[in-house]
C-alpha cells in the first residue's frame, strides 16, 4: 500500500532536521571560535600590549646624529617645509603614513562599541598595511558626539598623513563623514568598508559571470544590505555596467522601492520602481545576490527560486547568509563566496586597500576616485587568470589552482598584488589627473 504523506508533519520533520543541523554547525563554530579567542587574546597581550609600535629610520649613535634628528639641525627642515608644505614629502614620513581612523560606531558585526574598544581592529589595520605594502599607520581613535564632530577632528588633523583610511563607522553618517572629508582634503579619503569591500566583490563578480557565461548589463542582482557596503557595492557595480534597474537593495523593512517613505538619502538613491516587497520576491528568478548583512537570511527556498547558473557571495562573517555546506545542496551550478578563510573564494578587504594605498601614494594622489577603485578592480580581476605561483600554492597547501568556479579572485598572500594593483592604481591617478607625481 502506498501511503500518503501528511505535509504539516513532513514540514515539521524538514524544520526539526534543519535545526538540527543548524545546532550541529554552531556548536562546531562555537568549540573553534573558543580556541581562536584565547589565542587571540594570548596574542595580543604577549610579550607585550599591542600589535604595533613605531620604529626610528635614521641613525641615533652618535651627538651628531642626535644634532640632525632633533636641534639643531631640525630647523632647517622645518623652514624648508615653511616656505613650502610639498617639501613635507621630502623631509617627513608623511608620504608613507596613513591614519586609519574610526569612532568605533560599527566594529566588525559587534556594532557600536566605542572608539577605544575599536583600536584593536585600527590596530589590526596597521599591522596588514605594514606587511602587505610597506606603509606606516597611526590608529586613531575619536570620542565623537555627531558626525561633525568627527569631521573637523579628522580635519585638523589631517596635516599629519599622506592619507587616510575611515573604518568601521556606522551607516548612514559613514557617508556623510567621507564626503565631507573628500572635499576638505587634498589627500585619500577612503571608507575601506564602502569601496574597499566594493572593489573585491565586483572583481570575483566579474570573473564569475565570466565562468557562468552571463553579462552584468543583463544580471538581475540583489543585494542584501543597505549599509556601507551595500550601497559602495551598488553604486561600483553600476559604474561598471550594471544597470540600476536590475538591482533590488534590502534592508530590515525589505526590498528598497520608490513606494518607501522612510527612506534616507542614500537609499533614496538605491530605490527601484517594483512591486517586488521581500527578500523572497527579490531573489525569485535573479542571477547574483550578494549578502553583506546577517546570518542564515537565505534560505533553501530562496536560493532555489534563482536563475540557471547562479551567482552567491553570503559575505556575512562569521556565519554567512547562507552556508556552503546547505548551499551546496541545493545548486550544483552555483559559483559561490563567502567572508571566510576556510571556504573558496573568500571576500577579503586586505585584497585591496593596502596596494590600493600604495598607489595611491607613491601618485601623490590628491584623492581615490572612481578611475583609481575600477583599475584595481580590473587588476584583480585579471591576475586570477594567470598562473598561480609555486610558492602561493604551497602557502596555502594546494598542488594546483586556476581560474574557475572555486578560484575567481586572487589569494591573500599572493605577492603579485603589490606591484600589479598598486602600479594600475598609481598609473589610474596620473591618467585621470590627480596626481601630484609625474608619470615616469
């Protein structure tokens, strides 16, 4: 006899299962999420409080060299740089330094948690500017009551750097904040987690839809998140083709349309005339959706109602918008990222901001402007499709690695990436005039 099976108590089955597997993941996130916590905090105490310190260039053995540091040769200098601020490159680390500057309203997914609580990760971003590109950092932390606030602290300080670096402030003051600093300063200004995590996602995108046989004028594209990412994501994926139209923003009250009277104004700019209302009408039938917001927000559902040959980037960390292992079972022609290091084709800001730094000064660029962001991006995107050095495979134990779904955007510790996207940075700032170096 064939018996039918009750829907409610199959669904409720499918749910108990799903749970389940969800506790199972958890509970082997949370074990490895201990080991890594108190090594991090062993880490960061030992042998001494910190992860960075300053380090002097030039020799201190002798009175004389005491006499150049400090008086009385100091002074000369000082007037050279007097009569002329450019000269500030040539007798001071200024040309190398960049303040990597926050106030702690977004830290990582912990929220706001104060500026100080904050110098970890300012601190964290020096050490990946040192090692990948050479350049020296100051953290800097700012007890800020508005936005204003901020700006004109960072403004009077801004004498001191060849740059700076916004990180983790919270949305929407986080534009605000860079504009206003774009317009006051004649140096980088540049929000990493806008344009920096916007520029590594629209390089693995492209090569995706390469592999996926697609065009972005074409793509129907969701993107889950309204925040900083979300909105430089959008904005850098229309310079690079995309049509806005075909963009479907969510935030917490669903898809952003036209329809919507809380909007502000920079998700007034990302609306869509649609009567697509959820994350579910959104995604039904779309070829990329791109998560930079929360955890599990993708279900199976969802992800089965996409286009042939989808495109998944779930970039919340540490628990993505949906998880490979659950992704997996649904699509078998998916092409998949995530933010982390132990899944293929991992998002990594660290791809980008430190060359795109490193260009941007050894330019003198007087800003990173949009012609600076797509040369990284296509820097990016085109190393991934040459070969893979010995010594990058053995870092990451792989006996081989080319382009193609589990490789679309180049590894981390690939030494290339200095020279490949800062030099297309720098040349990105000569060609659009920005630069105060001249093209060599």
């Amino acid at each position: 006899m064939l018996l039918c099976s009750n829907p409610t108590i199959l669904k409720r089955h499918d749910n108990n299962t799903r749970q389940a597997n969800k506790d199972q993941l958890m509970s082997k996130t949370d074990n490895a999420d201990k080991e890594i916590n108190d090594a991090a905090l062993l880490y960061h105490e030992q042998p001494k409080p910190g992860k960075i310190a300053t380090e002097v260039t030039k020799p201190t053995k002798t009175q004389h060299d005491l006499s150049l540091a400090y008086t009385p040769g100091v002074a000369e200098p000082v007037r050279r740089i007097a009569d002329n601020i450019e000269d500030a490159y040539r007798y001071t680390a200024k040309g190398n330094l960049v303040g990597v500057i926050t106030d702690g309203t977004a830290v990582l997914g912990l929220g706001n948690v104060g500026s100080l609580a904050g110098k970890p990760v300012m601190e964290g971003k020096g050490v990946l500017f040192k090692h990948f590109a050479d350049i020296d950092v100051f953290d800097i932390e700012v007890d800020a009551p508005s936005p204003q606030a901020f700006i004109e602290t960072v403004k009077q300080i801004a004498p001191t750097f060849g740059g700076i670096n916004l990180e983790d402030i919270a949305a929407p003051h986080c534009f605000e904040i860079e504009d206003a600093l774009k317009e006051a300063l004649d140096i980088p200004v540049f929000h990493d987690d806008q344009h920096g995590t916007a520029i590594i996602i629209a390089a693995g995108l492209l090569n995706a839809l390469q592999l996926q046989e697609k065009q972005l004028a074409d793509a129907s594209i969701v993107i889950i998140g309204a925040g900083a990412a979300g909105i430089a994501t959008i904005r850098l994926l229309i310079s690079l083709g995309a049509q806005p139209g075909n963009i479907y923003a969510i935030d917490r009250k669903g898809v952003i349309h036209t329809g919507r009277d809380d909007l502000n104004i920079y998700k007034q700019g990302v609306a869509v005339d649609t009567d697509r209302r959820s994350l579910a009408d959104a995604m039904n039938g779309a070829d990329i959706v791109i998560g930079v917001s929360g955890p599990d927000l993708i279900t199976e559902e969802m992800l089965a109602s996409m286009a042939d040959k989808p495109i998944v980037f779930a970039l919340s960390n540490p628990v993505p918008e949906i998880r490979p292992e659950v992704a997996n079972k649904v699509r078998n022609d998916m092409i998949m990222a995530t933010g982390r290091s132990d899944y293929p084709n991992q998002v990594n800001n660290v791809l980008g901001f430190p060359f795109i730094f490193r260009g941007a000064l050894d330019a003198r660029a007087t800003c990173i402007n949009s012609e600076m962001q797509i040369a990284a991006v296509h820097a990016l995107k085109e190393l991934t499709h040459e070969a893979v050095p010995q010594d990058v495979l053995e870092a990451y134990e792989l006996d081989s690695l080319e382009f193609s779904p589990g490789y679309i955007i180049p590894k981390p510790l690939d030494s290339r990436l200095r020279e490949r996207v800062s030099n297309a940075v720098k040349q990105a700032a000569i060609d659009s005039g920005v630069a105060k170096t001249p093209a060599a």
